[in-house]
C-alpha cells in the first residue's frame, strides 16, 4: 500500500488512491480532507459547497442544515461511486 504522504503529494495509480481510502489510515482529519480535495472533488462539487457556504469537513461531520443535506448526500453518493464502494454518508 503507498504511503498518506504519497497520497498527498504525488500522483498514484488510481487503484492504490481506492486501496488507501479502504485500508488506509489518515491519522488526522485535515489529511483526510487533503486527500479528498485532491483525489475526489470535483470542481462543480467546489462551487457547489461554496454557494452553499459548507465546508468539506461541515459535510463530513454532519453540520449542515436540512436544506443542505440533500446536496451533501449527493456529493457523497458521486464519491462514493468514484471509489467503488461505499465509504461517504449513512
């Protein structure tokens, strides 16, 4: 498996990027965030969080509002379905 700093700062197969997100460890969640900006996030999704004024961590630790929650949730369905499995949401 590659390292989180190989994930970060490099550009892996996307076959090891789907390897970490399953088994790997992020230690902390601005790693975590890093890695999502960089491997997941789209540029439409980009603008979608700032028109709502969410963060990428707001999402991830569910403080949003009920208006919001529906594009939360579709975002992490695209990046669910990015990875292959089910990793985002409940």
């Amino acid at each position: 498996m590659i390292e989180l700093h190989t994930l970060l700062h490099d550009d892996p197969p996307w076959e090891d990027v789907v390897f970490f997100f399953k088994d790997g460890e992020f230690y902390k969640e601005h790693f975590f965030v890093a890695a999502i900006k960089k491997h997941l996030l789209t540029e439409e999704q980009r603008k979608k969080l700032f028109d709502l004024n969410l963060s990428i961590e707001e999402c991830l630790n569910g403080q949003h509002t009920f208006d919001q929650e529906a594009a939360v949730n579709t975002i992490f369905t695209e990046w669910n379905k990015k990875l292959g499995f089910h990793y985002f949401g409940s």
